[in-house]
C-alpha cells in the first residue's frame, strides 16, 4: 500500500512522466483537444483570511553538496515563499511554472483519460500576487515549511498554502529536484525527474531532509539581509524583515509529511509539525530502523489520516500503522491523530478542488475518483482543513489555545486520540 500511495501515475498522483512525452500522451488520450470545446480554466478558492498573499520564488544552489541523483553536479532547488502581503499584486502568479505545467498536463491527460488540452494548466493563476508588496503589519512573521509528495511540483498545495499565508504565516514550498516529475529553473531549464535504480527510498527521504534544512540556512540568510538567490533576482522589499525564525513550523503530505516528521528530530529550529498521510517506515526494512520512528518527538506533532490508506487498507492512524504506534508511543510532546475516513490520499492537497471542478466538465474516471479523493464532502473537508491545520500552527507558533475534540461543524473529521 506505501509504494502504491508514493509511486502513483498522473494528476491522481505523485509521480509524472519521466520526460514530456507529447506524443505518447496525444496517443494514449485520443489526440489533442477539439477545436469546439475550450480548456477547462482552473479556479481556487480564495484565501479567508484578512490578508492578501504574495509570493516569490528563488533558486537555490549548494555548491558545496554534490547532488545525490545526479553525481557531478551541484544540488539545486526552487524554492517559492508565500508572505501577507500589503496589497494584492498587479499580477497574479502561475499556478505551475509553465513548463512544469507542460510536462504536469501530459501526465494529467493520461489519468484523466482526456485529450491533451483539455484543462488550461500552463495558463492557471492562483490567488497570490507576484512580488506583491509586504505587508508590515503584526510585526515579524511565523515561518512554515512544505514538502510535497514523492514527485509533485511544490505547487500542488497552493490552495492550503495560500490560505496560511493569508492568515498571517510566512510559508516556503520547495521542490526536491530529480524527484519532482520536473523542476523549472530560471532561463527555462528544466530538471526531469531523475531515479537511481531501485531501491531509492531511503536516498529520496535523506536528500528531502537535508533539502529543507538547506532552506532553513537560506532563510536565516535572508533575515539577515542578504539575497539567497543564485541569480540575484529581485525580492519584495521588506521580506527577510518579516521572517521570525524563532518560531518555524513544518507540514506536508505523504512523503513531505514523513520529511516533516523527519526535520523535526534532526533540527531543533523547527518547533512544531504536521504529517499528512505519510507512513514513518518508508524506505526502511521495519518501522523502528527509523530513527524518526524509533526516537519520536519531544515538540507537538499532529498526525492525519485518511480511510482506506493505512497498511491493511483500512484508516491511516497510529493504532494501525505500526509506523506512526511507535512514534506516537515515544513522542512526549503534545500529539493529536485525526482522521478522514471518506477521504483519500489526496484530499489533503489541491486534488481535493480540482477533482471536483474536473466533474463538472467531464466524466473523471470513477477509480480516479476513489484512489485520490475518495467520497467526502468537498466543501466540508476544505472547511476542516482550514480549521485545523492553521488552528495547530496558531497554537503551536503563536501561543493561541486551540479546541481539539469532535465538533459537529466538522463531520468528516474523527478524533483518534
């Protein structure tokens, strides 16, 4: 079930083709769009809190650190930092950097079963505003953290990314190069996804730990006034001003959610952090050969599930999944586990909004459907996540209590522990 949740095809899923593959994906999905019906533009979900966001992003090279996927050369990252801002840019950003976009659609048509061409990818813009001016307001910002699962553009988690930048969070997306099915650089170069032979599991969440402890050191440069960026492309004025990296927190999903658990014990900046369906064990031969696993965490850690991803297919919690019973057995820290019992894997990312949309213009494969959203309520679980996700960093980083019990306002959320 791990290797299945991790190595999936398409939009359902994490892992992209290898290289663009136009005509292989033209084939596969019948030809390219016809002329009378138009690309299904995308649309988000604005942001609920007062602020608008901006956003940048910036190109990071280690030269000291050879890459692990590609010997030879020095590792790189795109890395993008969603802020509040102090007005709503002039511009919009791109969803997906536009070749990340073009590579994403391919594989998009593919699981979709629909003509390339179909949903408007390269032209999608999200909620925030590029180089937005920064809002200076509240003083100096929380910082957050967000990996992605194995193979998804840092992009992918716009929707729950925005909506933490929007209430007041400095939040940084990194993408893990030769992971990623691509990662854009500046000049259009685009790095395809790059495996070793296998078994590449441990190298791929040894390499993600090291990736965000990179960009911790970055940010801490940029609070110090100097630009971490390669090409030293202009930053929004104020913006390593705003950054408190006294207060980081880290979340994401699948495989960045172990990465976060695995930050967590490897680097005492990060305070507080959250997995989203990610099994602890991956890459190693038993649960607690995880030092991750086998230590757990002194700081608060919210573990959430969904319904049918855990070992045995049934719901992801620590009571089964032996990998998240030791951590939660030896975490001392303040620890919560909640699950989603109707949802999938990818109810916690943008698959969650854009499956839905996808159903209004066109049939979505009913097994698409079942192995990433699954059957819960849209609208209801967005409104969840927006409840709980920032309510754990307002606690954990702003010292806001939190009310953690079953609510009638969040059916489709359960309080395992």
């Amino acid at each position: 079930m791990l290797s299945r949740r991790l190595l999936l095809t398409g939009t359902a899923a994490t892992l992209l083709p290898a290289a663009p593959a136009t005509a292989s994906a033209r084939n596969a999905t019948g030809g390219a769009l016809a002329g009378s019906r138009s690309p299904v533009r995308l649309r988000f979900p604005r942001p609920t809190g007062p602020f608008p966001v901006g956003t940048t992003e910036l190109h990071l090279v280690d030269a000291g650190r050879d890459d692990p996927f590609v010997p030879g050369r020095p590792r790189e990252l795109m890395i993008s930092i969603w802020y509040p801002a102090a007005r709503a840019g002039a511009d919009r950003a791109p969803y997906l950097p536009p070749l990340t976009a073009q590579v994403y659609a391919e594989g998009a048509a593919i699981a979709l079963q629909q003509p390339l061409g179909t949903v408007d990818w390269a032209g999608a813009r999200h909620h925030a505003g590029l180089l937005a001016p920064v809002s200076r307001s509240w003083g100096r910002r929380p910082v957050i953290l967000f990996s992605p699962g194995f193979g998804v553009p840092r992009g992918l988690a716009s929707v729950m990314v925005a909506e933490l930048a929007g209430r007041g969070y400095v939040v940084v997306t990194v993408d893990h190069t030769y992971e990623a099915a691509a990662v854009e650089f500046p000049g259009g170069r685009v790095a395809l996804q790059t495996l070793p032979p296998k078994p590449y599991a441990l190298l791929a969440r040894q390499t993600r730990l090291t990736d965000v402890r990179r960009v911790l050191d970055a940010l801490t440069d940029l609070a110090h006034g100097r630009n971490p960026d390669a090409g030293q492309r202009r930053l929004p004025a104020g913006l390593g001003a705003v950054l408190d990296l006294s207060r980081v927190g880290a979340f994401g999903h699948s495989a960045g959610g172990i990465t976060s658990a695995d930050v967590m014990l490897a680097d005492r900046r990060v305070r507080a952090g959250i997995n989203l369906d990610g099994t602890l064990g991956y890459g190693y031969p038993s649960p607690c050969d995880s030092p991750t696993v086998a230590r757990g965490t002194d700081r608060p850690f919210l573990l959430v599930g969904a319904g049918g991803t855990g070992p045995d297919g049934g719901p992801q919690t620590h009571r089964t999944d032996p990998s998240w019973g030791l951590f939660w057995e030896r975490s001392t820290g303040w620890k919560r586990d909640l699950n989603v019992p109707a949802g999938g894997h990818y109810t916690f990312i943008d698959h969650q909004v854009l499956i839905p949309w996808f159903q209004r213009f066109f049939t979505v494969p009913p097994e698409l459907v079942a192995t990433t959203v699954g059957t819960v309520d849209a609208e209801r679980i967005l409104r969840s996540l927006r409840t709980y996700l920032p309510g754990f960093f307002d606690q954990h980083l702003r010292g806001r209590p939190g009310s953690w019990r079953d609510s009638p306002r969040h059916p489709d959320v359960r309080f395992i522990a």
